[in-house]
C-alpha cells in the first residue's frame, strides 16, 4: 500500500490509541454478554477464575439466574463444554484491524525486528479441542485430540526510512507493498499444514504416534516487504550553485523474517479393552481398560464415571494488547479472551449411576496426591489421593446384552467405541455347594462341604484358582473332586457355608457365589422336634373337625363347647 494511506493509517490509529487509553482501564475481565453463538446459559459458566461477586446477592446484577450464578460463584461441568471450541472460533476473529504503521502483539509476545520489519510475531492463540488435564501437582498435560486446529495471531509493522533531501544527494523513501507470506504449522519440527498469508491463521494437524506422546507445534510465518527508493544525485551546478542537473535512480529493497511460536501437546487417543460376561440370571458383566485418563463409560441401563470434573476459564496472557508505532507504546484492554478447558479430580474413585442398577465390582489404579487450582479458580478440590484409575469392572443389572462397548474422554470429541465382540468374552455359571454332617459329639462337627458347577457337575477345586469358601467364618479351600471335610467346635444351632469366587476376568470360566445351612441335633432341637412331631397330627385332626362341622351343621365346633 501507499505510503500516504499508511501515513494516514498511523494518524487514526494514534488517535484511537489515545481514546482507548483513557476510555479502557487496562484491567482484565472477561465479556458482559454472549457472543459467537455460545447460548446464555453456558457463556456465564464458562469464566472461571474470574472476580466472583457475594453470593448474597449485595454485588449482583439483575441478570438471569444463570448470569447472577456464573457471577456469584465458578461453575464445574461434568463433561468438557462445547461452547468454548465455539467461543474461540467466534473471538479468534475479534483481532483488531491493522496495518504497516502498528504491530499489536499480547504483552509477552517474542518479538523480532529488522531494518524495515519491527515487532514482528506470531503467538498461539488456542489449540482445540484440547483439555489441560490437572492430574497432580507435577504432571499437568495439555490433552489435544489427534485431529484438531492451532489458531493464532501474526503481526508487524513497517518502518519506512526517512527522506533526505539535504545536500547534493536526495534520497526518497516508500512502502511498496507488505504482507504475510505464508503461515505453516510444524509438527515436531516436520510441516504439517501451509496456508497462505493472514494475521489470523487457523491450520489444521493431525498426530502421528502413540497416544499419550508429546509433540511440539509450532506456528510458522514468512513477512515480508518491499520498498521503493529514489536516489537523486547532482552532476552539475551554476555559478549561484544551485544544481542544474539531477540524475535519479530508483532500487527496491525488500526484507524477509520468519517469526515462531511454539506449544507443547500431549496426543490425546482413547482407546479401550476388556472382558465381557453375562451372568446366569441375564446381567450384564464388563470389565474395561483404557490406556489414558478418562471420564467414563456407558452401560445399557447406567454409566460408570470417573474423578473428573472440569472447568472453562480464559488465558489471562491476552488479557490486554500492547500497540508498538513510531510513536512507542501503548497498552489496552484486549477484545479477545480465549478459554481453555481444564480438568481436574473431584471424587477420590469411580462412582456407578443409578446405584440399583449398577454395581462397581473392581477398581485398578493408582493412589494420585491430587493438584491445587489456581488461586483465582473457586471450586471443591480433594484433599486426599483419588485412584487415578486404568481399568474397572462392573455388573450391571439388565437384560440385553450391549454391542458395542463406548467410553468418554476427557478431551471434546474424543470417545472410545469398540464392538463387544472384541472384548474377551467369558462364561460364567452358577455353582452347587452343599454341606452335609459326617459326624458331630457334644464339643465338635465333622463336616463335608461339596462344591460342583451346577450346569455340567464337574467339581470346582478353589485350591487352583481364586476364591474359597468359609464355613463358620473359617476360609478353606476345595481339593480336586471340589470337596473338603473338616471338624470345627460345635455352635449352637447348626453349621454355615457358603462360596466366595474369585473375579469371573481373572479364572475362566466365572461362577456364582452359593450357600447351605445344617441344622444339629441337640437337648432343644430334640424337644422341638418332639413338639411338631406330636403336633403336626393333632392340629390336622382338629383342622378335619372344624371343616366338618362347617359342612353338616352339627355344631360340635369348638370341641371344647360343651365342657
């Protein structure tokens, strides 16, 4: 562009400059409405961290009860929210106008300069979906999904040299063109993604690799600018000395310089694993492994979920914009506020929904020492380690059989679906303990505990895989033809046994847990049995008597009546 537009470009701007200065406190704070398309009842929620106002309602507005909410207090949501891929696409946008004469930069931008290029940058403004996983004080990811978009910001201006027109040798100076040339994305230094030039570049990515590797992006752009100059020298002069001939030549000097900025992710990849059973009376039995941290997974009649919660709060980095002329500086408040998600543990295990129809059986993980939030963030944390979980196993009462197996993740987006029928499947069948008395005296019982697969009656040896059985609180173990014979100290009443298996993933086939009771012979037990003995007979004689007087009418009912 020309030289006098830029000129008059840099005139406007400083006077705005000047306007925004004294109108905007430089203060940070996050937007007072909605925007972008993200719906009222999600855009409070999304700022947290922010000033909150006294929840007695003394500070707040006379909003809706959603905004008085989002002021009062932070909000958790219990999934990654939507609205912030949508919010940051929308404000990504709101980058001011610019030109050669102004390069506007957030306040930490790294900025380089040449002769004719000054405070040049390019800054990430969001990588997304993407979930800043608070998994302890120490280990605090950035989760990116495999496939997703680096948004961020390019800027510069021009410096374009004085004219000299002193002297015997004029020199004319102006700006012939400028422009970003070319944005790249760089993954682990290899390009990914070209576009050509903006100061709002959006390039896509895509992960190679494990999940749960690092990799670094980077956001690349090639300036660059011309200029024209005019060079009048004077070859001949009068007598007076003023010059009578000028010859002018005119060059064009250009620039080039490529401005980085870079960001550290963690692919985010969720993939699931597992065994799946039904149980003899139609429930349903899962076990599910995952290979990250995730939020869950879904059943036929509940869900189980995880410790996480999250929360949506804005990058105080570009709270305000710094404006660099040949003026110097000047700083103001910044219309952009992306926001990131964060997640965070809030519960110190796995939990199942509803709890009637389902039950947690297992649990493996690891014991975690949870992270502090920010001190600006308002939310219940733990203060006990929480069990960073790889796998649960479930039960869940139902009567279908799922066929596919789907798991959420902690990033937007990412979920786990695999068919059932690459889970390991397992049988399990129901088992037949019975408890018989081989012999008992007044101080001890000998008894034979046997133990069968009820379906096919093949014997169940406990001693070769988990589980055991417990007869009057003692655990023992089955042999080979799944029985065992022990003596114990004689109990009032009579002997207990039941069987304890093992978890049905860990020794195919599963089996169902059974029990039986038997009663022993002793002083009271003989008299009640004595009793009903005698009183079985007599109660069924008077029962015949009354149906009979009922039937002819002879009134003899009761016997007692003519005593």
């Amino acid at each position: 562009m020309g030289s006098n537009y830029a000129t008059g470009f840099a005139l406007v701007m400083s006077a705005v400059l000047v306007a925004s200065t004294a109108a905007v406190p430089v203060g940070a704070h996050p937007p007072n409405s909605t925007d972008h398309g993200v719906p009222e009842e999600t855009f409070h929620k999304l700022w947290s961290g922010d000033q909150d106002g006294a929840t007695d309602g003394a500070n707040l507005s006379n909003g809706s009860a959603v905004e008085q909410l989002g002021e009062g207090t932070d909000v958790p949501f219990d999934s990654p929210p939507r609205a912030v891929e949508r919010w940051n696409r929308g404000d990504h946008q709101e980058f001011p106008a610019t030109n050669s004469s102004v390069s506007i930069h957030p306040p930490d931008a790294d900025l380089t300069s040449d002769q004719f290029i000054k405070e040049a940058y390019t800054e990430v403004f969001a990588v997304q979906p993407s979930t800043r996983a608070r998994l302890s004080s120490s280990r605090q990811p950035l989760y990116v999904a495999p496939d997703g978009t680096l948004r961020g910001t390019v800027d510069y201006r021009v410096a374009v040299p004085p004219d000299d027109t002193s002297g015997d040798r004029r020199v004319y100076w102006s700006l012939e063109s400028h422009q970003v040339e070319e944005t790249r994305l760089l993954v682990d230094g290899d390009e990914e993604t070209t576009a050509g030039g903006s100061h709002t570049p959006a390039l896509s990515y895509s992960l190679d690799g494990y999940a749960g590797e690092d990799h670094q992006l980077t956001l690349q752009a090639n300036i660059s600018v011309r200029l024209r100059k005019e060079v009048e020298v004077c070859t001949a002069h009068n007598d007076e000395g003023d010059c009578t001939n000028w010859e002018s030549s005119v060059s064009y000097p250009t620039e080039t310089v490529t401005v980085t900025d870079s960001i550290e992710v963690t692919k985010y990849d969720l993939a699931v694993s597992g065994f799946i059973a039904e149980y003899p009376n139609g429930d349903l039995g899962l076990v599910v492994y995952k290979n990250q941290p995730w939020l869950g997974y879904q059943l036929p009649n509940g869900d189980v979920r995880g410790v996480w919660r999250f929360y949506s709060a804005r990058d105080k980095d570009w709270d305000t914009l710094v404006y660099s002329s040949d003026d110097g500086q000047r700083t103001a408040h910044s219309p952009l506020h992306p926001l990131q998600v964060n997640a965070y543990p809030i519960e110190t295990g796995p939990t199942p929904s509803p709890r009637r129809n389902v039950t947690i059986l297992d649990v493996y993980g690891t014991s975690t020492s949870p992270p502090t939030l920010p001190s600006n963030v308002h939310l219940d944390v733990l203060t006990e380690p929480y069990t960073a979980s790889y796998g649960i196993a479930t039960r869940a009462t139902t009567d279908e059989q799922p066929e596919t197996v789907r798991a959420w993740g902690l990033v937007k987006g990412v979920e786990a679906e695999r068919p059932a029928d690459e889970f390991a499947r397992i049988q399990i069948y129901e088992s037949n303990l019975t408890l018989g008395v081989v012999n008992q005296t007044e101080d001890t019982v000998t008894v034979r505990v046997t133990l069968l697969n009820a379906n096919t009656d093949a014997p169940i040896n406990t001693a070769e895989r988990d589980g055991y059985v417990v007869v009057n609180g003692q655990r023992v173990n089955t042999t080979g033809n799944g029985t065992v014979t022990m003596t114990i100290e004689r109990s009032p009443g009579g002997v207990s046994a039941r069987y304890e298996p093992g978890h049905w993933w860990l020794n195919p086939p599963g089996y169902t847990g059974d029990s039986d009771t038997v009663l022993l012979q002793g002083s009271v037990l003989q008299l009640v049995s004595t009793l009903f003995r005698i009183g079985v007979p007599v109660s069924l004689f008077l029962l015949a008597v009354f149906f009979i007087d009922r039937i002819t009418g002879w009134r003899i009912w009761p016997p007692w009546r003519s005593l």
